[in-house]
C-alpha cells in the first residue's frame, strides 16, 4: 500500500550518529509520540520502521485519486482536554480535526439506534427508550465513569478492585435486566475485538468512555496526517529514523540492553531501548529468548486479538450514499449471538470530501475474523476474492446496485496487516482485551531486561489510538523521570 504523503523520509545515512540515547523500534503511534517527547527534551532518539512509511496501522494510502485510510477509521480524544489533544499541545503540533456526531449508529436486524457524542445526551436517550431500566441505566455509568477515571490516572481504587476481574457481560448484568438494553451497550464491542462474554469490563470502559466522554474525531485529510504531524514533529526535534529497516535483534551487554542489529548486520549503540513491536517477536526473536523464563512462560501463555478484513471502495457518480449509515453492522438478533459476524461501515468522504476525486466517494468496510479463524486459510487469494465479494452483497443490501459504480476496490486480509506490521497473524489489539490480559495483566512498560521499555497496544493500557498515545507519552514520562 503506498503512502498517501511523500513527505515522509528517512535520515540519510551520513547523519546517523554512532551512538543513541534510545532506539525505538517501531513506528507506530506509540513509538513515534516516545521518541518525539524524547526528543523534544534533547535526547538523540532513533526510530527503526520495518515499512516504507510510519504509522502502524494509522496510515492512509491512494488509489486512483482516491485515498483510502488502512484500519483506523476515527480517533478518541482528540478534544483539548482529551488525552490526544493534551499530547498533541504538549507537542506543540496544530493540526484540525472533524469531530463526529454521531458517533456511531448500530444497526441491528430488527433495529437501529444512532449513539449521540455527548455522553449525558446518550444516557437520557437510553433512558427514555427503557423507562423501567432509567436508575439502572444511571447506577450503571455512575460505576462505568468512576471506573474510566481510575483507569485514566491509573491508580488502585476499590472500584478496581470491583471490576477487574469481571467480564464486561457480567458487569452488565450486576445492573441490568433488559436484553436489548445490553445488546446496545455492547454493540461497540468490535472496537476491542472481543465480545461481551469475553472481553474485559475494563476493556469495554477504556474504549467507550473514552469515545462517549472525550469524543470522536477524524483527521483533516485521513488518519496518515496524523501520524506525520506526529513524524515530522519528531524530525523538528531532532530525532532520526529509518524507514524500510527492519530490527533483527536486541544487543545486550550482559543483562542490560546495549544497543540494535539491523537486518543487513549494521549495529547501532544506543544507552535504552523501547520496543513498539510485537512483544513475541521482541522477546523471542530480537532477544532470542535472552529472558527470565517465568517471563517468557508468561508471553507464551498469552493470546494475541482477532484481526479484520478490510474492504476499500472507491465509488463514482450518480449513486445516494446518504442512507449508508456509519457503524457496526450486526447480523445477531439476541445477545446470544452478538459474538457472530458483523461489519464497520463507513463513508468518510461524507466528512472530508477531498479524500475522493470531486463528486466521488469513498466506503470502507472492516469485517470481524475470529481469533485464530485466520490460522487455517492456506489460499489467502481465494479468501481475499470471497470475502470482498460477500461483503459487496452485503453492502447492496442498503444500497442497491453498488457494483455498478465501484471504480476502484482493494482489500487487506490478516495476512496483509501481519505484512504491514509484523503483528502475529495480524492481530488488530495486540493482545486479546480479557480479563487475564488487561490492567496489571497486561505486559508493564518496563521489560525485564535492563535499559528495555516496552509501548504500543502489547502492552498498559490496551488498544486504540488513545490509548496507545497515552502509552508511548507515559514511557517518555518513565525514561526522563528516571534521568535516564
């Protein structure tokens, strides 16, 4: 997929200095905001990218004119009091954004509901359509705020200690007895990737508090201005990088980190290093297992998160998009089936119409693969053909007819994003958002190596672009802290 932005570069090799305060390897949201606060306090920071372009998964790329967000499709907390927002002014970078209302709509086989961006406004709104659950619906984000907010300063607090080890399921049913009451409430669920029954209460809050109280916004121009506000931010730092250049393992001097092989057998020194990686391939792989084994037994244990397949189109003239509602598609009928297939939809030429060539659009539809589904497919072409086929025919069911103005498609399987960014089989989160895989079960910042810091959706907080910013500010925050 190539770049919607040129102005992406890597420091030319003549620059590169023999030695590094920190090497970050991976450029994703996480590494880059590390390496940029890094920066901007006078460390001389290194960032090592696998890709032709940074970004992680918050990339764009085009295609015929058309340019085509790769797997994000809006950010939480972009607002000036969000943790986004913060970031960005620390950071002193300037950059517009359009904030989304609706947020979302679900889209049920016998209903739909739009979700407001006021999250007093959703609340009253749930309670007029259930009146006999109106103290319930109150009693229930009274304890999912309080709860958004210990996790915010990460701090232990008896509601932790509450919920922590409850599903968010089961927290649903401490407080609820209507049916479609819950589906709703869990209709979002693919923004963690796990379903009720299965993903964390804590998981669940982080996510939709952070969209319901902090709002959600999209990037003047796609996700990828996101990411080189952030880029060329670090470059105006100071900081280098190397683009195209993939880390073949972590140098040690003894038990303490002491720098980076690259593939080509270049070795740069460096005093830390923060890994923005795939933790298996960090600790098997570019450590070769050089690890207490109780730590490595632990990673071993864990479970990555499903990943997506993800449909670009790029639409002509003269076809109404207006009824395509931006959302979570869901084909279940009970809650009892809302862990099945479902689809994101959405039309982001309806927000920011330059990302199409005039009069034109653009949809982009994520559909759910269960963890491990993906495992099996030996025929990743087939499996790309059918998929994008059956998700057009489930596209014409809202709007008839569709095939006829598709001018431009493409596709991502598993395969594609594991390619992209060297996530096992693809994982969209990291790690799977459960209850034994989040909080303090997560992987902390500090690996056990000397020197090593660990950011990104492996590890505290968890996954989205909100939470993998707070991630990489925190470890720039841990590092300087600690005079490192």
């Amino acid at each position: 997929m190539m770049p919607s932005n040129l102005r992406i570069q890597s420091t030319k090799k003549d620059m590169l200095y023999p030695y590094y305060d920190t090497i970050v390897i991976g450029a994703g949201i996480a590494g880059l905001v590390c390496g940029a606060f890094l920066a901007k306090n006078g460390k001389k920071v290194l960032i090592v990218e696998q890709h032709f372009v940074p970004g992680g998964y918050c990339t764009s790329f085009k295609r015929k004119g058309f340019n085509f967000d790769a797997a994000v499709h809006h950010i939480g907390g972009c607002g000036k009091w969000g943790i986004v927002g913060l970031c960005l002014k620390k950071l002193g970078i300037e950059m517009d954004f359009y904030p989304l209302d609706p947020m979302d709509h679900l889209i049920f086989p016998d209903f739909t509901i739009e979700i407001p961006a006021d999250l007093d406004e959703y609340i009253i709104r749930l309670q007029d359509r259930y009146p006999w659950e109106k103290d319930n619906i109150r009693d229930f984000f009274r304890d999912f705020i309080k709860l958004y907010r210990a996790t915010f300063n990460n701090e232990k607090s008896q509601i932790i200690g509450k919920y922590k080890d409850l599903t968010y399921d089961e927290m649903l049913n401490i407080f609820l007895k209507d049916v479609e009451l819950k589906m709703i409430l869990s209709g979002q669920w693919g923004y963690i990737g796990l379903p009720p029954t299965q993903a964390s209460a804590i998981g669940m809050c982080q996510m939709m508090i952070n969209y319901l109280k902090d709002g959600a916004f999209f990037p003047v121009g796609g996700t990828q201005e996101f990411t080189n506000a952030i880029f060329e931010k670090f470059i105006d730092f100071g900081g280098h990088i190397m683009l195209s250049s993939r880390a073949e393992q972590i140098l040690l001097n003894g038990k303490t980190v002491s720098g980076v092989k690259l593939e080509d057998g270049k070795e740069i020194l460096s005093k830390l290093v923060v890994s923005n990686i795939d933790a298996r391939q960090t600790f098997f792989e570019l450590l070769q297992g050089k690890v207490p084994m109780p730590f490595l037994q632990r990673i071993e244990g864990m479970k990555e998160s499903c990943s997506f397949f993800l449909l670009y189109l790029g639409i002509g003239e003269d076809i109404d998009l207006s009824k395509l509602k931006r959302g979570f598609y869901h084909t279940a009928k009970d809650i009892n089936s809302l862990d099945g297939e479902w689809m994101y939809v959405s039309v982001p030429t309806k927000i920011c119409q330059t990302l199409a060539p005039p009069n034109k659009q653009i949809i982009s539809a994520v559909v759910y693969t269960k963890s491990g589904e993906s495992k099996d497919v030996t025929d990743w072409k087939s499996f790309k053909e059918t998929m994008t086929e059956s998700t057009i025919n489930r596209l014409e069911e809202y709007v008839p007819d569709i095939k006829k103005h598709v001018e431009v498609r493409d596709a991502a399987t598993p395969k594609t994003l594991e390619r992209y960014t060297s996530n096992t089989h693809g994982a969209a989160y990291g790690w799977a958002v459960s209850v034994d895989q989040i909080w303090e079960n997560r992987l902390p910042p500090r690996a056990p190596i000397d020197n090593l810091y660990l950011t990104g959706h492996w590890t505290r907080p968890g996954p989205g672009v909100c939470a993998v910013v707070s991630s990489g500010w925190g470890v720039a925050n841990l590092i300087l802290e600690n005079g490192r």
